[in-house]
C-alpha cells in the first residue's frame, strides 16, 4: 500500500505563488529585452502571415528603429490616408512599416520601407507599373525594381516594397536587397509575362477589369512595340488551363454576338491555336491560345509574325 499523498495547505499555495511573481516579473522583463516584432507573424496583416523576419535589427550599416507597424485594411488610411483605397481595389492584403538609421538610438529614420503584401504577383506587377513613372531607372532587384531620386520600388512574387529616403547617400538598394532576402515565396510565384519579340518595347501596362470595355477580361498586362514602321499593341492573360479555355469560350461567344468573323489559322506552330479576327473597330487582329496564356495582338498575321511567334513557343514551354 503507497503512503498517503501529503497535500498543502491553502497558505502553503498562497505563499508558493507568492514565491513566484519575482521569478515572472523576471522571466518577462527578459523576454521583452529580446522582443522583436519583426519576428511575428502579424495577425493584423492577414496577408503578411508568411513574412519573418522581413525587418531585422541590422541591414548592413543600418539599424532599425522602433518596432515594425502592421496595417490592414482596415486601418490603411491612417497611413496612406487618400491612397489607401487604390491599394485595397488593387488586391491589398496586408502592409508592414519598418524604419531605419545608421544608429537605433536615432529619433528620426533615414529610410522608410513600406512592404505590401498584394495577393498575387501580378497585383503587385500591377501597382508597380502604377507607381512608376517616366524618369524611373530599371534596378536589377527582386523580379523587377526602379529607382528614382531618393525613393525605390520593387516586387518580388506578391509582395510590393516601397522605399524612401531622407538623405542622398541612403544604400536604398541594399537595404531592399537585405529586406527581399527574407521573403519567403512559392517558385511558381515569379513574374511570367514574356511577350514573342514584337520588336522594341515601347511601354507596358496593367489593367485589373473590364480591358477594352470587356467584362470577362481582368488582369490584363499589355505591351506597346514598334514593329517594323508602325505602332503594335498586345495583350496576355495567365491562368490554369481551366480559365484560358473559359476565356476562349468568352471570346467566342462575343464575336458571335458582335457579329465578327473568326477565323482558325491552321499553320500555326504546335500547341498554339491561333485565332484571325476581322473587326471593323479594331481593325485585323488575332488570339494566339496556349495552355495557361491567352495573347491578343492588335495586328493583321502576317508572315513576319508567325516568324516570331514560331521562334517564341519554341522558347517558352506552354
């Protein structure tokens, strides 16, 4: 038979706990030493669940100061109070504020890094292109990077990063650099959005809805080119397989109602589809379908095209 269990008394408990709170109160002084909230994953930007460590202490020569801020969408517009709801319609997901200085003594940063989780890539390729303007020069950064002044933005899979400086000599790059080290993404995550060489490039945009008036067209990148001695327009769409064969049934279903005559070109390369239009609005142009992209070119095929065309497909796996 096992000895009786010696049970405490209740002031033996009280005095026990008692005993506790110092080791507590010290237990959580020094955790709070060590606390760094560039470490969480912040509940409040949902969308930013995926980042750790995306502002450590040190980047480089510089030191962070203060504790990194969370936004959501719900509080967005107390920190870009008027721009908020174009992030929002844009696909905005969460956002995270870090500062920076060469001390993290310093009361006032350096550099401010605003990171964007946007969704999906092509959301954040989106808002770049935005956000870009004419006299920014292209950085080999993340997926696609510009610079301009004291100020950077670049992408990286879903995430927008959106530097800016206060003083000349701020390593904007490699700041961004260490911030774009940390993020973690899906392989499939890259920007995918080659074009057949239609000749040089003149200008890239993208339209989240509605592209030329059309409902079932969203999240369109176009290109502009100079191909030969005219201006050429074209379009691309990316999805499973499942949406670009929905997207040709869209397609179709228009042309019928509108009236216009499709025609399939049979001497295409393999694996690609190729559908002639003949519209009295936008004049001669085509559909070129693979797997998972959709293209339209607002140009007449033509013997030059198929050229190109033929020399992309044997490039780029569908």
């Amino acid at each position: 038979m096992t000895p009786a269990r010696q049970q405490m008394t209740p002031t033996a408990v009280l005095l026990f706990l008692l005993a506790l709170l110092p080791v507590i109160a010290l237990g959580l002084y020094w955790f709070g030493q060590d606390y760094d909230p560039g470490l969480l994953h912040f509940k409040r930007g949902a969308g930013l669940g995926k980042v750790e460590n995306a502002f450590p202490k040190r980047l480089g020569s510089y030191a962070r100061i203060g504790p990194v801020r969370p936004y959501d969408r719900d509080n967005l517009y107390e920190y870009v109070n008027g721009h908020a709801e174009f992030f929002i319609g844009a696909g905005f997901k969460g956002l995270l504020v870090g500062e920076y200085a060469t001390s993290a003594d310093a009361k006032q940063p350096l550099a401010v890094v605003d990171l964007f989780d946007m969704g999906k890539p092509l959301h954040a390729f989106g808002v770049l292109m935005s956000e870009a303007g004419e006299q920014n020069t292209p950085l080999t950064l993340g997926d696609m990077a510009f610079a301009e002044g004291r100020s950077l933005i670049a992408i990286k899979g879903s995430y927008y990063l959106k530097l800016a400086a206060f003083a000349d000599d701020v390593p904007l790059a490699e700041i961004a650099t260490g911030v774009m080290a940390r993020l973690k993404r899906d392989a499939a995550e890259g920007l995918n959005f080659r074009f057949p060489d239609f000749g040089a490039e003149q200008g890239t945009r993208f339209i989240k809805e509605n592209y030329h008036g059309l409902e079932f067209l969203q999240n369109v990148i176009e290109k502009r080119f100079q191909w030969q001695d005219k201006r050429l327009k074209a379009f691309l769409v990316t999805g499973q397989p499942k949406q670009i064969a929905g997207l040709r049934r869209s397609f179709l279903q228009f042309f019928a109602s509108d009236g216009l005559d499709v025609t399939p070109y049979k001497e295409g390369p393999e694996g690609v589809e190729l559908l002639t239009i003949d519209d009295p609005y936008e004049g001669a142009w085509f559909l070129m379908l693979q797997k998972e992209r959709l293209y339209g070119v607002f140009h007449p095929l033509d013997d030059a095209l198929l050229v190109r065309i033929r020399d992309f497909v044997s490039e780029v796996k569908p």
